[in-house]
C-alpha cells in the first residue's frame, strides 16, 4: 500500500496506434509521485504521445487511441467511462514547446482555469493568481503589471506564466513537452530551477531532446526509441552507465 | 566499451587523441621507471641523468592529457563511457605522473649511490622492480584493452609487493646495524624501496580506474568480494 502511494502515474502494457501505426508498444512503467521524471529518445520514439496519453490529450485526434493495457493516475483508470476528460485534464496539466498564454492580461491567463470552475470571488481569484505566479517564480516580475497583455512578457516569462497557469488549477501532475526548447540559456535555467520547486507539491513528466536538461532536472529517466521502452532507471545511473547498448548509443551520440 | 563511432567525427577524433595521450605518457613513464633502475643497477650516471631530464615530458602529457580532457568536456558533454572515460584518463594520469616522479627519485638515489663503492645486496632490488614493473604494464593493459578484470586483480597482487618491501627494507636496515660507513646508501635503497612499493599502489590505483572505465563501479576501499565481483 505505502509502495503505491508513491506511484503518480501507472503504465501497463500500453499499446497506442495512430490508425494502424503503432506508435507505442507494450509500455510499463510506473512514475513516481514528487519526482521529476524524464522521457528521451529520437524524434519519433513515441515519448510525446506517451506523455499525452497521460492526460487523454490524444482523444482529440481522429484514429489514435490506446489500443491495449491501461494507465492508473492515482489508483484509477483514465480511461474508464466515469473519468471526465475535462476534469483528468485539470488534475493532469500540461506546458508546451512553445508559450501560449491567452490573448489577455497576465491575471486573466492565470484566474482563467480557476474561473471555469466556478471561482467568483475577486479576493479568492487574487489570492489564487499571486500564489501561483510566485509558485512560477514571476510573481515579483509581474506584479506591478497584471493587467498588462501577456504577450508583453518575455518568452522565458511566458513559459513560466503557462505553468503558473497550469498550477492555479491545482493539478498533481505536471507533463512538459519540451518547456525550454524555444528559449535562451537564462530562462532554460529559471524554468530548470522552478521544476525543481514545483516537485515538493506536483509531479513532473518532461520529455526532452536536451540529454543534459535531462540529467540536471530529472531523478528518473526512461529512454524510448521507436515506440518502445528501452530502459528506465534513475537518472544518474542512465547518463553515467546505462544498461543497455541502444540506451548507450543514443546518449553519448553514436545514433539517433 | 562502445565501439561505434560517434555522430560528430570531431568528437572521435578528440577521444583517440585523449587516449593516445594517455598511452604515450604511459609508455614513458614505464620507460623511465626501467631506466632509473638499469642507471642504479649498471651505476650508469649518464642514464640516471637522462631519466631525471625526461621526467619534465611526463610532466607536460600530464597538462595536454588535462587539458584534452577539459575541452572534451567543454565542447561535447560526454555521457556514460564517454565521460568515464575523460574522468579515467586525468585520474590515470595523475598517477602516471606521480610514478615518474619515483623514478626521478631513483635515479637521483641512484646517481649518489654511485659515488661509493658497490654494494653486493643491491640485487634485491631487482624481483621488487620486477613485480612493480608487471603491476604497472598489467594496469596500462587493462586501460587499453578495457580489461575490468586484470585492473580489478591488481589490488591482491600488489599485497606481495608490500610483502617484498617489507622484508627488503628489514634487511637493509639490519645491514645498517651491522656494516659501518654504508649507512647513507643503505638509506638511499630503502627510499628505493619505497618508492617501488608506491609504484605497486599506483598501478594498482589505475587499475580501479580501468574498472571504473569499463563497469562504472568505484573499488576504491571496498573489500576483497567485491573486487572478485568484477
């Protein structure tokens, strides 16, 4: 019992298909609760749509489902018909290549969520937008102007302000598609530093192609190549001595 | 180890050079540990010259080898063997450096040695050298060949050489007692002595980090069965 506790998310004999395409074969793995876990491999190896499965993000695409074994967030089945997609997805976050704030100010990106699910009060929304700008680390830039458009903001900013947005809806987990890919070493590294904050209270998935983002921020990796899982282990022992030769290969640059 | 090449030739062509170095330094410091015993062993001065001379070629592969090291780290980040393998080659080289060392002592032992008349027990030098020789070659070896098990094996076999230095250097502190006026050469050949026996600890430092290349396992103090593991 104590053991699943710990388990956030649990994969089992997951096979997903775009159509007839298989796109993920066979994948069990559990990811642990308060940890930042990492996914990398090629282009194509499966490890986006992976983390999309975890919050039915694919639903949205015509022909492409799950087609064998299931996914637990928490104990229960996401794809059992009492799960509300809407609902998974507000328990199951989600941050982006590329920002994408909402075309309005920087306190109504982040009330947005909160206000969908029926939050009124003015003080209740403030109070929510403040802790969960300074979760992101933005509150102190962007306090004083609120009401400014978001896309006054910087990249780096506008990055951090889709996770403060994410976090105003109290997700557990928080799946990251390649958070820094689009912005400069600097604000690479204040997101770097605010995953490492946000793990005390969420869970992190982040699927990278920055081998060494993924060796700084992560404590457990799992490497995939075409649609497999070839090998999940912690981090530290996959960067410095990985099991298996494919996993070899693909970190120290012989293929990919 | 991998064997296939990487992406980036460039990051090929720094790891054989990284590796190159290494050996070549290798090769020179089991060379001058050779000489300066054949300098004392044959009262060669010129040779103990040469040897204290060439100890500053060491010195230098020792930089070059850091240095390599430093801009493979700098420029490729190197991941699982890769960067085993720049961590092992400065470790290893420091070690190498350090052996050099004692054969610049030797042969400056060696050089004063000379000066007197020769002494008979001088030979027991020679199965020392002999076992701290093959402890050095094995170590490089199992460097260059990726042998986990040959590095892992050295740490036993340098126990004789404590055994031998023990023993060597009793005797030669007896023949201080007992001889009269030999007492500074007797001296100079049990630092000789020393020094043979670091060279055993060395090697044998290297042949962890041969392990440590191959199987990413640290042996430093750790006990006998998890050494047989390897």
């Amino acid at each position: 019992m104590g053991e699943e506790k710990n388990i956030a998310i649990d994969v089992r004999s997951v096979d997903f298909c775009y159509g007839k395409s298989r796109a993920i074969k066979d994948v069990t793995m559990e990811i642990a609760r308060n940890q930042v876990t990492a996914f990398i491999g090629p282009s194509g190896c499966g490890k986006s749509t992976l983390l999309r499965c975890f919050n039915r993000m694919n639903d949205f695409i015509p022909g492409a489902k799950v087609t064998k074994g299931t996914i637990k967030m928490d104990g229960m089945e996401i794809h059992d018909p009492q799960v509300d997609g809407v609902e998974l997805r507000r328990r199951v976050g989600m941050v982006f290549q590329k920002s994408n704030p909402f075309p309005r100010t920087i306190f109504e990106n982040v009330a947005y969520g909160p206000r969908i699910l029926g939050e009124k009060n003015k003080a209740t929304l403030a109070a929510i937008v403040e802790k969960a700008l300074r979760g992101a680390a933005l509150w102190e830039e962007v306090k004083d102007r609120l009401n400014d458009s978001a896309y006054s903001l910087s990249g780096g900013q506008q990055q951090r302000l889709c996770i403060a947005r994410t976090c105003a809806v109290d997700p557990s987990v928080i799946l990251m598609d390649e958070p820094c890919s689009a912005l400069d070493p600097i604000a690479t590294a204040r997101v770097e530093e605010l995953i490492h904050d946000l793990k005390k209270d969420y869970t992190i998935v982040i699927v990278t192609h920055n081998m060494q983002q993924a060796a700084r921020v992560s404590d457990r990796t799992a490497f995939f190549y075409i649609g497999e899982l070839i090998e999940y282990d912690s981090t530290a022992k996959m960067f410095s001595n990985p099991s298996v030769k494919q996993t070899e290969g693909y970190i120290t640059g012989r293929f990919g | 180890m991998h064997s296939s090449p990487h992406i980036l030739k460039d990051f090929d062509n720094s790891i054989s050079a990284l590796k190159r170095e290494v050996l070549t330094m290798a090769a020179n410091t089991r060379h001058n540990l050779e000489r300066a015993i054949r300098a004392l062993l044959e009262r060669d001065s010129e040779l103990a010259n040469s040897v204290i001379a060439d100890d500053d070629e060491v010195d230098e592969a020792e930089r070059v080898i850091d240095q390599l090291g430093m801009e493979i780290l700098l420029k490729y980040h190197p991941m699982a063997t890769d960067l085993r393998l720049v961590v092992s080659s400065m470790k290893i080289s420091m070690n190498l450096e350090r052996i050099s060392d004692h054969a610049t002592n030797i042969a400056k032992r060696a050089k004063k040695i000379m000066s007197s008349q020769e002494l008979n027990d001088i030979t027991l030098i020679e199965p020392l050298y002999t076992l701290a020789d093959q402890l050095l070659r094995d170590s490089i070896s199992s460097f260059s060949d990726g042998n986990g098990a040959l590095g892992a094996s050295l740490h036993a076999r340098d126990k004789e050489l404590d055994r031998m230095h023990k023993d060597t250097t009793a005797h030669y502190a007896s023949r201080i007692e007992e001889t009269t006026g030999r007492c500074q050469e007797y001296l100079h050949l049990i630092f000789i002595v020393r020094s043979l026996e670091r060279v055993g600890d060395l090697s044998s430092n290297i042949g962890e980090d041969a392990v440590y290349l191959e199987h990413a396992k640290d042996l430093r103090h750790t006990s006998k069965s998890e050494r047989s593991e390897i």
